[in-house]
C-alpha cells in the first residue's frame, strides 16, 4: 500500500502521538503501563479499508495513477533550483 507522497509517514507519527498520550492518560488513571505499537503498515490501512472492503466483497480494483500525472495535492514533479 502505497499513498501519495509521505503521507504514511506523518500518519503513522500522528496516530502514534495519539497513541501515547492515550497511555499515558490511562497511567494517569490506573497506575499501569502500557506497550504501544504502531506500525507504519497499519496506520495506512485504517486510511484505504474501504478500497480494500471493495475488492474482497466486490472484486473491484481502483487503478493507481501513472508517474508524475497523479494530478494529487502533492506535487509529483521535480521542483525547480536555482544554480549557484
């Protein structure tokens, strides 16, 4: 699984920050400790469960966009530089 740019990569610290202070608030409340676990994999899964509800109970496949002609929020092309 695959999303656009390095959207995986802030989900996953977003739902790990959110993750931890669940724990700590819980550390708070009862006096243990908890293991947290948040992998990378999982955080984009919980993002496209409805593409993949649609294969395994459909059959339908969403083609992904080809090279830089995503035509997504990000941008997918090079960025211009200035020549020093």
């Amino acid at each position: 699984m695959k999303l656009a740019g390095h959207s995986g990569d802030f989900l996953s610290g977003v739902l790990a920050a959110i993750n931890t202070m669940s724990a700590v608030f819980a550390a708070q409340q009862t006096g243990v400790g908890q293991h947290i676990d948040c992998p990378e994999q999982e955080a984009v899964a919980s993002i496209v469960c409805h593409e993949i509800g649609d294969y395994f109970d459909a059959g339908i496949t969403y083609q992904r966009d080809a090279g830089n002609t995503a035509g997504k929020n990000l941008p997918n092309t090079p960025a211009p530089t200035a020549l020093l």
